[in-house]
C-alpha cells in the first residue's frame, strides 16, 4: 500500500481497514447466499416426467 510507505499511516489504516470490512461482508454474503439456494434446492423435484407422446420423441 502506498499510503503506508509514504507519509499518510493514517490513510494506509483507513484503507486496510476499509479492505478488511469489505472481504468480511462478502464472506457474510456468499454465505447466505449458498444457505438460500440450499434452501430453495429442497423444493426442486428429483425427477421430473417427460412426455414423449404417441410418436414416442420428446416434445
């Protein structure tokens, strides 16, 4: 970070910590994100019928 080698250590805190907060809420994200589609997977069949028809191909 260049806030760090120059003469702003005060900048270069700000930013690791705004770097910091940001990767920590993705994290939180992402995780109820899969938690959602976990979820709404429940309700998904696990086959579902298919109609061929008298023909006998798929329609």
């Amino acid at each position: 970070m260049l806030a760090a080698l120059g003469s702003s250590p005060a900048l270069a805190v700000a930013s690791a910590a705004v770097i910091l907060l940001n990767a920590l809420l993705a994290f939180a994200q992402e995780r109820q994100a899969e938690r959602a589609l976990e979820a709404l997977s429940g309700f998904l069949p696990d086959l579902s019928p298919v109609d061929h028809g008298p023909s006998g191909t798929w329609r």
